[in-house]
C-alpha cells in the first residue's frame, strides 16, 4: 500500500524502540525538546538576570517576562522559523522574543549558539547521571540480598566454560557485584566531572562580553562564574573554544558503554545458567517463550539487555570520532551525530539498568539441579582427596594415583560413551584397595568442603566494599520495576 492510501497518524512516523518501548518516562523527558528548549530560556534567564547584576541595562520587568514563558514553548513556531533560518538557536531566540516583547532585546546578549546548547548538554548529561545511579544502586542492593542468601551454595565454577573447582551461587553473584562497583564508581566520578561550559563567547576568547562591559574583565569572570551558580555548577571549564572540548563527551559515554559491557557480561551469565536449568530470570505464568515450542522458557529479559547493551557499548566510538576531527576552535559535524549519540547512549543505560533491576528482583535457583551436576563431576574433582586419604591410612601415593586414574578413565568412558551417570564413586567402594577409606568417603565428597573460603569472601566483600557504595543510596531506592513488554 503506498503512503499516500494510508491516514497519517503517530504509527506512519519512525520511533526509536528506546523512547516508544524500553526506556523510563524521566530519562525521555531528559532528552526531550520540551526539556532542551525550555533549559534554553531558563540559561537565557540566567545570563540576563547575572547581566542586570553587574550593571547593563535589563530590567526586572524584562527577566519577569521571561519567566513567565519558560515553558510555553511554540513548537510549531519555532519549526517555521528554523526552516526560513536553518538556525535552530536563532529560531527559537525568535519564538521566545515574540512571546517577551518587552525582553526581545536582550534575549541572548552577548551569547553565542553553544552558550545554550552546549551548557544545555552539559545540564542534561548531569541529570542523566542522577537519573541512571540510584537505580544503579538498586540492582546492586537487590544482588547483594541474593549474594548473601546464596553465599553458601556450592555450584560448579567454570573456566572456558569446562568445570572448574566448585565455588557457591553467592560468591559467582560477588563478581557481578564487583563489576557494577566499578561501573557505580566511574560514572559518579564522570557524573562529579563535569563542569559548566559557562559564559564563553564565539571562540571562547569571551571577546563579546568585554565589550559589553567596556574592557572590564573583572565583571566578565563574575558574569562567568554568576552564570555557572545559577545552573547549578559549581566550575566552569577555565578554556573552550565555540564548545566545551568534546573529550567530556568521550569520559561520559566511557563510563556507559563499560556499564554495557557488565550488564552483558551478567546476563550471558544468566541465559547459560537458564540452559542449565539452574538459574533461571523471572517468567510470568502467562508469559509466552515461543510461538511453535509452549514448553519453552526463553531468558528474554536477559537477552533484551545484551542486545541493548551491545548498541550502548559501540556508542563511544562516535564520540571518539567527533573530539578528532573537531579543527580548531569548532567545526559543526559534531551536531548530528551528537543529537543521535548522547541520547542514545543514556537511553540504552537507562533501559538496560531497568530491565537488570527486573531481573535480579526475580532470578529463581534450582538447587537441586545445581546438586545434581555437582554430583556429576565431583568424583573427578574430589580423587585428591582420596588419594591424600589413602597416604594417611598407609597407603602408597604412586600406586593409588595409578587405580584412581583408571577407575577415572572408566568412569569417564560410562559418562561420555554410553551417556550414563559418573559412577567412580561406586567404582571406589568396590574396589578393595580403598576399604581403609570408605567410612570417610561421604565426608571426603561433601561438596561444602570443596568451596574454599567463598561464603567468608562473599560477606567480607559486602561488608567492606558494597555497603559503603550503598550508603550514598539510602532514601533513594526505587520500587519494584515491571517491565510492559
């Protein structure tokens, strides 16, 4: 069917998945064109009323004018003017002039376009920042509460993916934790590093505002440093050119493609385990895994946030690209591609944060399934013990090492050949070599003697490194997340 035969309406546009089905209704509004254009006028508002202070002719009644219209944005206005103009700051500089007549002349004086935009960004990444750690803090809450409740099982570890020496659900949940640490500390050091673009001029040199305030450079750092107290800031950036150095850019969208890089990490983690039937991520009872399998229990949530998470982890590399190729003082093909990147990044966080905090609220563990593959390889991984049994009750080593390597060797080929259960502890028992040993064999296959110090490590762990993160959370912690789709 041709565009033409269908009635236009909301579904005939494109729409980004991260703003129609995944990300929170605050990170979109923190990207939103209400949000950008209204903080326009608020830095606007700021620049004029700091202005005023220092002695230029604005007065109350102009900076009233404008406050009354922070929000009251002519969308359709602006749009007409930006396509007569191609200037989006300029448009809307038109649209908020009109709406304050009496403020008009002064609306933007002595400011360049980067003055609202990239003060503008910078505003906005902060409040990004604020928005992604306290749910951040959650996840690492909710991890916490199952580390500890899990500290003490015994599970198989894995290297290559091939059974390793047994170690407990809780403690492979603590290296989760580890990483998303990291991920908490850096982001709330680049959250804590930016600092305001402020009131800079056409190239930065703040040439407009000297002549504004005739030579006077004193009042022009004190209009610098007003302005910057008035968003919120408490430093400037000393050196920009017509943009804060695009390298802020890089060290905040770092920190979220490593975010990406943990949470892909957890939840690949999650989706083996699920095939293994021994962790598995929440499944509503009228949740459907496929459209031709009924029986199946697919890990979607955990596979959303890899999938999303594998977007967000290439973002940076446009950031990358645009702080090296920006000549000079400023070249603009750092706008589109920062309009698509910036957004995009937070977003992806955002959705991906959420969607973790679902799942780690839920996860189920099997233990009896987990038991029962510790069972199936235990027998390999506990022959040592024997054989340090044996030494002690007389026995030869080189000798007992050569039984336990056939019987192994056996046992092996039942397992793999044939697809039978590990039977070298049966094998063991009759063997009559190993009579001195059989009444300690139980306590010598006790899986709780195999993991080491991994329940201390678990609880020293928490109590040294997580619940001072958490403490910068208290109060903050969100509900429950239920995720629509």
């Amino acid at each position: 069917m041709s565009v033409s035969k269908v009635q236009h309406n909301e579904y005939c546009d494109y729409r980004s998945p991260l703003s129609t089905r995944y990300a929170s209704k605050e990170m979109r509004y923190n990207f939103s064109d209400q949000n950008k254009f209204s903080t326009w006028r608020k830095l606007w508002i700021y620049l004029a009323k700091a202005e005023m202070e220092l002695g230029l002719a604005i007065k109350p009644e102009q900076i009233a004018e404008m406050e009354a219209h922070v929000d009251d944005i002519d969308f359709e206005a602006a749009a007409r003017e930006e396509k007569a103009t191609r200037h989006d700051v300029m448009a809307h500089v038109h649209v908020f002039g009109e709406q304050c007549p009496r403020a008009a002349p002064i609306i933007h004086l002595g400011a360049t376009s980067c003055y609202v935009g990239d003060n503008t960004d910078l505003l906005i990444l902060r409040q990004g920042f604020d928005i992604l750690l306290p749910k951040l803090g959650c996840i690492i809450q909710r991890l916490t509460t199952f580390a500890l409740k899990n500290r003490n099982v015994p599970t198989l570890g894995f290297t290559h993916l091939q059974p390793a020496q047994l170690t407990t659900v809780g403690k492979r949940a603590s290296l989760w934790l580890q990483d998303l640490l990291m991920d908490e500390r850096a982001i709330r050091r680049a959250r804590n590093d930016l600092r305001f673009r402020g009131v800079k001029g056409t190239t930065g040199t703040q040439a407009s505002f000297l002549q504004l305030f005739n030579g006077d450079a004193e009042k022009v750092k004190r209009l610098d440093a007003l302005v910057t107290r008035m968003a919120g800031f408490e430093k400037h950036y000393a050196v920009t050119g017509q943009t804060y150095s695009r390298k802020v850019d890089i060290e905040s969208l770092n920190v979220l493609s490593s975010l990406g890089a943990t949470i892909h990490k957890i939840c690949t983690d999650i989706r083996l385990l699920a095939n293994m039937k021994e962790i598995e991520e929440p499944f509503e009872s009228t949740q459907i895994g496929s459209s031709a399998m009924p029986y199946k229990r697919n890990p979607m949530r955990s596979e959303r946030c890899c999938s999303v998470a594998r977007h967000l982890m290439t973002l940076v590399n446009n950031a990358l690209h645009t702080a090296a190729t920006q000549w000079m003082e400023r070249t603009l093909d750092d706008s589109a591609i920062r309009r698509l990147t910036l957004a995009e990044a937070f977003l992806s966080a955002d959705t991906i944060l959420m969607t973790l905090q679902n799942i780690t609220e839920g996860l189920v563990v099997y233990p009896k399934v987990i038991a029962r593959h510790v069972a199936q390889e235990l027998p390999f991984m506990s022959t040592e013990n024997v054989i340090m049994a044996m030494v002690k009750a007389g026995g030869d080593r080189q000798v007992c090492h050569e039984k336990i390597r056939v019987l192994s060797q056996e046992a092996g080929a039942q397992v793999k050949q044939h697809g039978l259960d590990n039977d070298l502890v049966e094998r063991i028992k009759r063997d009559p070599y190993f009579a001195p040993i059989l009444p300690q064999l139980s306590d010598l296959l006790d899986p709780s003697t195999f993991i080491g110090r991994a329940p201390e490590q678990v609880v020293e762990f928490i109590e040294e490194e997580v619940y001072p993160v958490l403490e910068n959370y208290k109060g903050l912690e969100s509900g429950s997340v239920e995720l629509n789709i």
